[in-house]
C-alpha cells in the first residue's frame, strides 16, 4: 500500500477497479484548511486520463510491472505467439492485449511483455520506438506535385496503412515510430 503523498509520476496504482499511471503529481498546501494531492493519472488499458484530488493520506495498491525480452514469433488465430529470450520459452498473448502494436509485429521482431509481479498476469506489450517497415502497396508519387510535405496512404508488410511522403514507393523500406504511427525516414 503506498498513500497519495507518495505517489510519482510513472507509478501504476490500482483505483476506482482498474490500473491506473500517474502521469503529473502536485502537493497544494493552500492557506486555508488541509493540504491536498492533484494529480492525472492514465488508465493502463483504455488510455483515458482522468483528474484526481486526493486526500494525503488516502491509500491506494502499488502495482509493479516487470519486463521480459520477447521476440515474435507468429500469429495463431486470435494469438500472438512470442518467445522469450532469456529462457526461451513460448508464450501466448491475446489480441485484446497487443492491442494497436500488432500492426507493427514481424516475425522475429524484439519486444517487452509487461507482466504484473504480483499475479505474473500479461498486461501488453511494449515496442523499441521505431521499426522498420517494407510498403506493399501505395499510389505512384510524381515529381514536382507536392508544395509543402504533401503525404500519401501506404500499406505496410503487417497490414498497417500510414501517411508517407510522396517520393516513396512500393518495395521502399522505412522506419516508423510506433508511438504515433508515423513515417520517420527511408531505412
């Protein structure tokens, strides 16, 4: 248990049934009456933010989540099939758990399954910022047609369809950021 005065941006306490990231944290001492704790916190699964003015010495459950080096394997129905690196074990993760990161997954791709410590329960996984990416399929870009960063749709080996810029063409690879989904540069 950890109390509202000790919590820190970045720490993931469980409240209102759900896991939650404290993202901005401010103690107010206001002149009148008690000292109070605002804070933002993330919702681990959703990605809603939610304001929080909380009691000092409210308690709330710290969870703490570990990470394991994976590389993706394969996909099986519904199931992203990962291996770990370090005792090369395979595990199984759900769809509803890869969530968005699927559009980036190739097989042998490195990645970080964050796991509970407390119950060992999967909770998703986590990308390197950026990946390399080979376009499969996007329109011709023509020379001289573009008047400032003019940007086309493009679908990547994994299915995913980002804005890229003009100039590239089908077979290109490039590098995209994982986070925003967006064209980095050619690879």
């Amino acid at each position: 248990m950890i109390v509202a005065n000790d919590i820190r941006p970045g720490m993931i306490v469980e409240m209102d049934n759900g896991l939650y990231t404290c993202t901005e944290f401010q103690h107010v001492k206001p002149g009148k009456g008690g000292a109070f704790v605002k804070a933002k916190f993330k919702n681990f699964h959703v990605g809603s933010v939610v304001d929080k003015t909380l009691r000092p010495e409210e308690k709330f459950h710290l969870v703490k989540i570990f990470k394991r080096n994976v590389s993706f394997l394969y996909q099986s129905q519904d199931n992203y099939v990962f291996m770990d690196n370090d005792s090369y074990e395979q595990v199984e993760v759900s769809q509803d758990k890869v969530g968005t990161a699927a559009g980036f997954l190739k097989e042998n791709n490195e990645a970080s399954l964050l796991a509970r410590d407390d119950t060992g329960e999967i909770m998703g996984i986590e990308l390197p910022t950026t990946v390399n990416l080979t376009v499969t399929e996007t329109d011709p870009g023509f020379k001289g047609n573009t008047v400032t960063g003019a940007t086309k749709p493009a679908t990547m080996e994994t299915g995913i369809v980002i804005q890229v810029p003009l100039f590239v063409n089908v077979d290109d690879v490039i590098r995209v950021d994982t986070r925003t989904s967006m064209y980095i540069e050619r690879a």
